[in-house]
C-alpha cells in the first residue's frame, strides 16, 4: 500500500473535529489477509503478525502528535468519523463512517455510533458485515453494515490494546460469516385499512440459499414502530417453527385475512396467533410497521443480523425521526399496494434501510399477482419475485454534465450532455419507446417537469450513448451514431423559452429511464420527481466546474465486482471528474470539459485496467500497463498521436499478446523508440478479443517532452494543462 492515502475526520464529545490527509508508506496485505493500521504501540495478542501492523503515529508523527490531535491515539470521534481510503493511482476503494469528510462543512453524524464499551467497561469494536455469497462488504457509510462485536458469538478472540478487549482484530471478517442462510425481507404491505375495514399487515421473508432450506425457530424479531401520534413501540420476539425451502419465501401475517389459493399455508406464520400476548392490545394486533416510521431486524439464533430493513434506527434509547417517509401504501384510487425490495443480478438484496430499495408493486410488471387481506391488493406475496432483481445487462445512467453556460459571464451557451450505458455482453438494445422523465430546479428556483418517449437510440453492448441538448465539438473518436440530440427530436419539449440547453437544472434534478413494459429502468437525481411537489434537493451538487472556469462532469459509481451501479439518489455514489485519474480524455461540447463522455472507465469490460503509464528513458518511451483482469483477450495495440483529440496511429508492429481469460493481474512493457524530441505524445492502449473486436481502453499523456539531448524535460505551463 505504499503511496496509497487515508483521508480522516473526526467529531469530538466538545464538538471538536480534526481533519488529516495521510500518504501511507510500506504496508503489505497478502491475499485474504487484513492488516491494522493503529494509533500506537500496545499489547496484543502473538497471532497478529507485526509485519502486518502500520503505527499512524510512528510513521506520520506530524498529523498524530498532540498539537494537532489533542491526543494522539485518537483516529475515531467520540460522536462520528470519516474514512476514506485511495489507491496509489488516486482511485477511491472504500469509504466508512458517519460524517462528510469535507474540512468545509461542519456536518453531523448521520447516525450514531454504538457504544463503544460494554456495561463492564470493556472496550467492544465494530466489525464490518459482508454479503455471504459473493464476500462484498456492505456499505460502511451505513449504520446497518455495522455490528458490535459484544453482540457477535465469536469463535476465536484477538485483541490489541487491553486482553479484555472484545474484538478480532487480524482476523478476516470472512472467517467469521454466519452459518445459517441468508434470510432477508423481500416484500411488505403496510397500509392497515381498507375503507372502515381492519385489514392485515405483511411481511415476506425470502431464504437466499440455493440449496439449504431454513427453519426460523429460535431465530429473533426486533420490531420499532412509530404511529400517526409520533409515539415509539419496541417488541422482541422469538420466532417458532417456519420452513422455508431453499429460493423459497414465507409471509409473517398481523392477522389471518383472505388469501391467494396457490399460497402454501405451511409457510404463513400468524404474529397475532403465536405471540398474543404482545399483539392483543385493540389498537396494535394488526400492526407491526408503523404508518410513521419502522425498523425490522432478524438475527439468528447465535446474535448474528441475518437483515435489517426500515427508516429508524431500531435503537430503544433513541427517539429518532424516519429517514424517509413511507408513504400512503395506497394507489390514487385506494387500492391497497406492497414495497418489492431489489434485487441485483446476483440476486443479493439492496439495503433495506435505504428507501431506493423498495419499489412500489403498482409501478412493476408483475409476473404473478397474488394477495393477502384483500383480493383487490397488488404485490405478490409468497411469490420469488425475479423480475425485480437488477440485472448486469440493465441501461443506467452512467455519467453527467451540467453547467450550460460558460465564459466570464456565462453567457455563452454550451450542450448539457447524459450519457447512457448498456452493461449486457451480447445484447443490443434499441431504446426507441423508452421513456425518459425529467424534472429540473433551475438557478432561480423553478421547477419544470416533462416526459419524452425516445425515438430510435441503438445502445451496443458494453457500451454508450449520449442524451446532447445541443450540437457540439466532441471528440473525433466519439461515433456520431451514438449522440441523440434532444432538441432535435424534441423540439416541442424542449423550446427556447424553457433553455433548449437545460435538461440538468442547476440546483437539481431528476432523471427516470423506463423501458416500454416498465420492468427495466434507472432513476437518479437529488429530486423527487414529483410534478406535485415543489421539493428542495437532497443533497448539493459535487463540484461540476474548475477553478479556472472548465466544466467537469459527474460520474458514477459502479460496484467493482457485479458492475451494477450504485444509487443514483444518493450523493456519495457521484463523483466529479476533476477528483478522479481519468483514463479516457473525451469530451462533449467544448475541449477543456473535463470527462469521459462515450466512455465508462468503471464498466466490466473485457480486459480491467489497473493502470497505464508513459515515462521516458534512455532508449525511448517506456509504456507500462497491469491488468487486474482479463476476458477473452487476444493481445494490445498501442496507439500515439501529437494531439489529444487524435488521430492516432498504431505504432506496435505486432500484437502484444494477451493472457486469454485470467483473474490475475498482469503487467506488459512496450518501448516506443521512435518518439521525437521536444514532442508532446499522447498514448492509447488497444485490446483485441479473439473474436477481432477491438476496444480502446485508455489514454494517456507523456508527462514532459523529449529533449533533443535524450531527457525528459517538464515546464510549469506544461503542468497546469496536464489532465
């Protein structure tokens, strides 16, 4: 990990935060091994190696010592923390904590940390919860990913600081996955009336496994429920006999109500039955979810939390508001409608306590319809509802660019640009009939909404088109079959008296994609897409411009593994360009933007590229690239060119042969001995698949020029334009 950096924030008991931004040195991570990184020097248990131990305070004395941290064996605030971790190439591997980051805010926490002590005093740490199939750490910006060691059944022990200490530290959170299946909350009904009617309320719980069937006895329900009055009611139960068979699912019922024939009655376990004591009272029997706010969590029978869903906190000592509201859990026309959760390609469930999770049954395609409580309520309970889960191959919105106006006075209009990406590896989609909504909070505060259906747009597979408000100078490389003018299409929409080159507002947006039948599509925004509301964002735009006045575009976060986007309604999984290594230099309406627009750098491609570099020597230009992994992959050109916007020429006489299909990293060396003195080069790396496809995959600038003596020379003005 040498050169790679740790960004930190921390939030005091006396409000006082501090504020560090680290380079690490020499620290070596073998393969599904963990490291530490402390504070200082302490007791420990023999297993952890030392060779594994990186002391913050030894190697970086001047952030830890006490002038700058009061104390300095601190990393964590008392009330909140910020971690973010880069690699050496400036790329962003993970986040944790509850806090921004950002020195210019002074933020709270968005939700509170656990104790971190038990009532004993000893010190308790939090380990970091994985999903169980495919070994992903959740999200560590999110309170649910989480959980107190103290409340974990832990086979082995390991400590560093005090042996009393709980925790296991050196150990890899692998080694201590659950041994049960995975259980999660797949759907649920809340609205608890129908007219004058007492109706039931629902939940489905959904066993993940392929293979193992699962019985819920002895497993736990921990229930927080807020009702109309704003009053919080906390209930623990212990499940009895339910079996679920493997990829099967099961309801948990208030009440008994009219059901679906096909639903097996095996599998619905009456609370109202088997818990009476608690679900008698008049007023509650039929409600676990409050109409206000709820949290759900299922734990197994060793602690461990097999899932947790809601918008509280399911914390008894707190009496916090929702996160985000339900809503009414009714059609315009009453009829009763459950929340679907989403599912990735995997079919690993989104998280639970993230309103971008839960999609209302009336805005899907249903495969089968069933119900329970009344016959006219849509959802599909006791149904394996695959049509929900988000495919690889889904169209999402991929990257944005906002700022339509620049000059001194940003008078001068330039194209808005949203690029679209098809993820499928054989499918071509036509995106004529697809709908997209917009809605637009321009700078002066109005709200605009509109609706278009796309004409012909074809989307090739693992590649991009461009949504343009208006023609612009791009990049010569950028096909032209792939840029679908908006205003050209849709000109009665988008009239100049609404901005022709406003799609993005200033302030903030919303964007759905919606394929014909609804059962694909894509939203992203900081609104709510409302036409009935006149809402204020969510969250403030990412910096979309430079200092010296250059647009810069916003790209979003993939999941590295599954290449499924990340949420696009929230603000973390956006970022600007100029804080990103860009490997790709396009551009969509003016050359200085600064992006990648015709280009995913994130995407699962072919060949992963690690990284890829110029550098002078003696005998030339030295090229160097590594892969993290490769598919299919025949061989590599590499390409040059004086201009960044081409066109380049090959320069390798014969293919540099590839790996085929490997998920090893490799590196290769190419020595360009033909490169001129006093000459800027621009380099770009080919691959070639064995079918004869042929994928550009980056680019890169020679840092310097190539004196006439045979040394690389570099200037300051050189330095400022250097991307």
């Amino acid at each position: 990990m040498n050169g790679w950096r740790l960004k930190i924030e921390s939030l005091d008991a006396n409000d006082d935060r501090r504020h560090a931004f680290i380079r690490l040195r020499r620290l070596i991570i073998p393969p599904k091994e963990s490291a530490l990184l402390v504070t200082w020097n302490a007791p420990h248990s023999r297993d952890i190696p030392m060779g594994r131990v990186y002391n913050l305070y030894l190697h970086h004395g001047n952030s830890f010592d006490q002038h700058n941290h009061q104390h300095r064996n601190k990393v964590f605030g008392q009330h909140g923390f910020f971690l973010k971790l880069y690699d050496a190439d400036g790329r962003v591997q993970d986040i944790a904590g509850n806090l921004d980051g950002a020195a210019e805010t002074r933020d709270t926490p968005a939700w509170v940390l656990p104790p971190g002590k038990t009532a004993d005093g000893e010190r308790v740490s939090l380990q970091r919860r994985y999903e169980r199939v495919m070994r992903i750490p959740l999200d560590g910006k999110t309170s649910a990913s989480w959980g107190s060691t103290s409340e974990i059944p832990l086979p082995v022990q390991t400590y560093w600081g005090r042996s009393a200490d709980i925790g296991t530290p050196g150990l890899t959170n692998e080694d201590l996955l659950s041994p049960y299946p995975s259980v999660s909350f797949s759907e649920f009904l809340f609205a608890a009336r129908g007219g004058l009617h007492s109706l039931p309320q629902w939940i489905e719980l959904r066993n993940a496994s392929q293979t193992e069937p699962v019985n819920l006895r002895g497993w736990h329900l921990e229930i927080e429920a807020q009702d109309e009055t704003g009053a919080h009611r906390h209930i623990r139960l212990q499940l009895k006999d339910l079996r679920i068979p493997p990829n099967q699912v099961a309801l948990l019922v208030t009440q008994h109500g009219l059901a679906s024939r096909s639903m097996p009655k095996a599998r619905l376990y009456n609370l109202l039955m088997h818990h009476g004591a608690t679900f008698r009272d008049g007023t509650h029997r039929n409600r676990v979810i409050g109409l206000k706010g709820f949290s759900l969590k299922l734990l197994t029978p060793d602690g461990r939390v097999s899932d947790t869903m809601g918008n509280l906190d399911g914390d008894k000592r707190t009496r916090d508001t929702p996160r985000w509201e339900l809503g009414a859990g009714k059609t315009a026309d009453g009829v009763r409608t459950s929340l679907l959760r989403q599912y990735d390609k995997l079919g690993q469930a989104f998280d639970g306590t993230a309103s971008a999770s839960w999609v209302p049954a009336s805005e899907k395609p249903l495969r089968v319809r069933t119900y329970y409580g009344q016959e006219t309520d849509i959802g599909n309970p006791g149904y394996v509802n695959e049509a929900l889960r988000l495919r690889g191959d889904q169209v999402s919105f991929s990257e944005l660019m906002f700022p339509s106006k620049v000059g001194r006075r940003a008078v001068r209009s330039v194209p808005q640009w949203i690029e679209l990406y098809n993820a499928a590896d054989t499918e071509i989609v036509n995106l004529k009939g697809w709908s997209l909504e917009i809605e637009a909070l321009t700078g002066n505060g109005e709200h605009w909404h509109t609706v278009i259906t796309l004409n012909d747009l074809i989307l090739r597979p693992n590649e991009t088109a461009l949504l343009v408000t208006a023609a612009g100078p791009h990049s010569q490389s950028m096909p032209t079959a792939s840029i679908y003018n908006l205003l050209r299409q849709h000109q009665n929409v988008f009239q100049r008296n609404r901005g022709s080159n406003t799609v993005l507002g200033e302030q903030g947006f919303f964007l759905r994609l919606r394929d014909p039948a609804g059962s694909r599509s894509d939203v992203i925004g900081n609104l709510d897409g409302d036409p009935q509301t006149r809402d204020a964002p969510m969250w403030e735009l990412p910096v979309v411009e430079t200092a010296e006045g250059a647009r810069a575009s916003l790209l979003r976060r993939y999941y590295h593994v599954t290449g499924i986007p990340l949420d696009g309604k929230v603000a973390s999984n956006w970022v600007s360009a100029v804080n990103l290594p860009l490997d790709v230099m396009w551009y969509y309406g003016q050359e200085t933007d600064i992006g990648n627009p015709g280009h995913r750098g994130g995407g699962p491609l072919p060949v992963v590229l690690s990284s890829f570099r110029a550098e002078h020597v003696d005998t030339g230009v030295v090229i160097k690239w590594t892969t993290a992994s490769e598919k299919d992959n025949a061989g590599f050109n590499i390409l040059r060119s004086q201009i960044r916007q081409g066109p380049f020429v090959k320069i390798t006489p014969k293919r540099i042969a590839g790996h085929g299909t490997t998920s090893e990293r490799h590196t290769y060396t190419w020595t360009d001995t033909t490169a001129k003195p006093n000459v800027v080069y621009y380099y770009r790396l080919e691959e070639v698949s064995f079918s004869g496809a042929h994928r550009q995959l980056a680019t890169v600038r020679l840092r310097g020029h190539v004196s006439a003596r045979g040394k690389l020379t570099t200037t300051w003005s050189d330095l400022k334009q250097q991307p």
